[in-house]
C-alpha cells in the first residue's frame, strides 16, 4: 500500500484530483477543516493520522529544521513542474517509499 497524504492548501486542486485518480490516499487541509491553520498545527495532524504531508511551503522545511516530528514530507518548489509532471513524481513517490523510510525526513520531489 501506498503512502497516504495530507495536501496543504498550496497545492493545486488539479493536481488533488490527479493523484486520486491514480487511486492513492488524499485529503486536503481545506477537507479536513484545517484552512490557514499555523502549519504546526498541520504537521501535528499529519502525525497523527499518519500522513505524509505533501507541499510546496517550504515554511514546513524550516519546521523540519527545527525538530518537529512528523511522518514526512514530500516537497517540491511550486515552479519546477507542470501540474502533470507533479503529479507522475509524487504518484511514483507514493509507490516506491513507504512510511517507514519517510519517516521524520523531507524528500524532494
């Protein structure tokens, strides 16, 4: 099984829906009520729930920094892909690492 994600609100919706239709596990911030929530707050929802947090704020980087346990992140720059492209690496991401290796680690994407 896949890893299962929790999408910030800087990710793209089509890019949301194109990882569900490759059948992985996704819910939003915005779903789940955590909209303009300080991001701590999201890395702690992560953790529990035992979701990767998929990202482009690199604002949850410098948490990771800091020590804030999470399960993992996967991170890319908003700029470097086209909504396809971004979605073809974090669906690979989902496919190859698991839970254990991401955990407490940031993979770029």
């Amino acid at each position: 099984m896949g890893l299962s994600l929790l999408c910030d609100e800087h990710i793209p919706r089509p890019i949301v829906e194109g990882l569900r239709r490759r059948g992985l596990d996704v819910v939003t911030v915005q779903e789940i009520g955590l909209s303009s929530v300080k991001d701590k707050v999201i890395m702690d929802t992560a953790q529990k729930e035992g979701r990767i947090i998929y990202t482009q704020d690199a604002d949850f980087l410098r948490l990771h920094r800091t020590g804030c346990k999470h399960v993992g992140i996967l991170y890319h720059h908003p700029l470097a892909y086209s909504i396809g492209e971004a979605i073809r690496k974090i669906a690979l991401a989902c496919e190859v690492l698991s839970t254990k290796e991401m955990e407490g680690r940031v993979k770029f994407v």
